[in-house]
C-alpha cells in the first residue's frame, strides 16, 4: 500500500534521510518558490536570514540546491526532489566502504554480545529489520500480521516485505488459528511467502523469527522491546519448534477452500 505524505510529513521524513530541520524547511521552500533569491525563499521558510544562509549552503554541499546568477544577484534554485536518492546513494557506498574498515575493531574486542535487548519502538524497529539480514536467504516466522500491525502500523510493514522480496529471501510463516484469516499476507510464489495457520486454540502474543543463527522476539504493544539471541544451539532449536508446528499447521489455500 503506498503511503500517501500529508504536507506536514514532508519535513519530518526529510529528516530521516539526513537533512536537518532548518535544512528540509528550507529545500521545500526552495521547491515552492522555485529559482529565487535567499531572501524570499528564507521567508517561505520562515527562517532568519542566518539560519537561512547556513542551511542554504548545507544543501549546496549535499547537491539538492545549485545558484544562478541574475545580474549582480543570487539566485538559489532547489533540484529535483529525486536528487534524495542520489544522496542516499552515496552515503550507502560510503557505508559500505566505512563498515569492513570499521568490523576491523569490532574483531578485536574479546567479548561479543549473544544477547541484545532493543527498548522502545525505536528498538522494536531495529530488531524487526534485522530480520532482513539473514545469510541464507531464508525466514522462519510465527506470528500475528494483526498484532504487528497494532505496533509499527500496516504502511510499515507493507515496505518491509517489499524490501524482503526486493532481497530475494523467502518466508515461511505461521499465523494463529485465532485470525483464521488467510487473506492476512496469504502463500504467494511471488512475495516469496508460504503461509500456514496454526491449530485451533494456539496464538501468539509475541511475534519470533529464526534465520541464520538468530532468534529475534518481538514483545506485545504492551511491552515494546525487541530481543535478539546470537546462538547456534538456540537458533537450531527453534527451528526445530517451528518445523514441528508447521508440520501440525493447516496451509492457507486449504483453509481457504473450506471457508
């Protein structure tokens, strides 16, 4: 489902692609007023002439604003919003150029967490999307889509299964008998999804994955936290739990041929 951005979102999603507040209020500025002089695209920001310049400058670094000439004037121009994803772009192959420099100090340190506790939503989140991470290509999942849906809402996890299949990893889930609902993120070969329901009288109030050596939990609304366990053992053995529960598990298009 695409998510549909109400005017007061755009500043607030810029944000979380690297822009500062200032710094989205001004380029959506520059985009409304078009080529202009600071002045003018400052006060459709409502920024001091100051605040206004600093930023200004930021976004000329970053390539998401360029300056003309008109006579002796200057003249800011905002370039096209899919500028963003070049900027992502290359912040991803600094990423990727940083990190192995950086796992060089992680592999001297002698102790190495197994056990890491994720508090919040926030937390909830970074412990979700780790599951996209998984060597193998392969997911093992019991949950409730519903219950997901109560904590990180229907738009986000509706992107999340995007990038899993833009990932190639496939997923075989279990939902609770209690949805009984196989229209719920139903098998699909094209979403890289097998889905089961579990035995009458069986939910879940937590949601599990198991993939590489991982277990991930994710708690109720209630609790908010996510938890991952680094193990062989653990990791095996839940995968074990899950192969038995499918095994006993109804797959979805017989369910639904009997509704």
């Amino acid at each position: 489902m695409k998510k549909v951005y109400k005017s007061g979102d755009f500043e607030e999603s810029l944000q979380k692609y690297g822009l500062t507040h200032k710094q989205s209020r001004l380029y959506i500025a520059a985009l409304k007023t078009g080529p202009a002089p600071l002045q003018k695209v400052a006060a459709q920001a409502k920024l001091g002439r100051t605040n206004a310049y600093d930023a200004i400058h930021a976004l000329i670094a970053k390539g998401l604003v360029s300056i003309s000439m008109d006579g002796k004037r200057h003249i800011y121009v905002a370039q096209p919003p899919k500028m963003l994803k070049k900027l992502l772009r290359e912040q991803e192959i600094e990423l990727d150029e940083l990190i192995p420099q950086l796992e060089v100090f992680n592999g001297r340190t002698e102790f190495k967490p197994k056990i890491l506790f994720y508090p919040g939503i926030e937390g909830y989140k970074t412990a979700y999307e780790d599951s996209l991470t998984t060597p193998d290509k392969q997911l093992f999942g019991i949950f409730s889509a519903k219950a997901t849906w109560e904590v990180l809402g229907r738009d986000y996890v509706d992107r999340a299964v995007e990038k899993r299949v833009k990932k190639g990893i496939h997923l075989r889930v279990i939902h609770p008998s209690v949805s009984r609902s196989p229209g719920t993120y139903p098998s699909s070969a094209g979403n890289l999804r097998d889905m089961r329901i579990s035995p009458d009288g069986m939910d879940f109030a937590t949601t599990t994955f198991v993939y590489g050596n991982k277990v991930m939990i994710l708690s109720s609304k209630a609790e908010m936290f996510g938890l991952i366990i680094e193990s062989v053992d653990i990791a095996a053995a839940h995968r074990n739990y899950f192969e038995a529960l499918w095994q006993i598990s109804t797959p979805d298009r017989e369910l639904k041929s009997q509704l």
